[in-house]
C-alpha cells in the first residue's frame, strides 16, 4: 500500500476499523503495511517537544524508526513486528527529538561499548 497511514498516541483509527497498539489487530496490521507515521502523546512540563516519527519496515521484515533533523535522517532499530509495542515506540520518540549535541554523543557511546 501507498498510503501512509497516521498512527496517534495509542490508538489507530482506519476508515473501517480502529484498535489500540499492542492488540491482536494491531500486530496483524503491521504484517500488512510497509510504513505508517506515529504521532506520540505531547507532556506537559517538558522543556523538548516529542516530535512525530516515521516508522518504515525494510526488506527484511525489520522496522525502523526515522527523523530527520537539520538535514540529517535519525535512524532507531525498532525491531520485527512482534516486538513493536507502545514503550517501543515512545522509547524511539524520546531518543530521536533530543537535541544534536546529546544525539550524537549517545551514539558514539554506543558504538564504543562491545558485548
């Protein structure tokens, strides 16, 4: 499908039908679309806004979470279908809307650190 469908807070709302992520519906609808933007939950008294993703599934099955910022893609693993939950999903929001500096300075903290 070339739709790209808009996914708010907790809940995605389709023309026939509507459900809440984590449900039975939901994990079905994920098999059959290739992207959808995900609007989170604005906080009140925070100092950042948590800005809207784009979350798109690659050839592998995989999904991935998408910002750009000043020109430049952000890019979260998010993980297959079956792991993409709502914690999932505001996790990705939280780290793609901090700012340049501590995006990228958590980065390559993460690179450096092996298992």
């Amino acid at each position: 499908m070339n739709r790209l469908f808009k996914v708010v807070d907790n809940f995605v709302d389709l023309n026939n039908r509507s459900f809440y992520i984590g449900s039975q519906k939901w994990y079905q609808w994920l098999e059959t679309i290739k992207s959808f933007n995900y609007e989170p939950p604005q906080l009140t008294g925070y100092t950042y806004v948590r800005h809207n993703i784009t979350v798109r599934k690659r050839s592998n099955g995989k999904f991935y979470a998408i910002r750009t910022v000043n020109c430049r893609q952000r890019v979260r693993y998010l993980g297959s279908p079956s792991d993409l939950d709502y914690e999932r999903l505001q996790n990705a929001v939280d780290e793609l809307s901090i700012d340049d500096y501590l995006y990228y300075r958590l980065k390559s903290n993460k690179s450096r650190i092996k298992i």
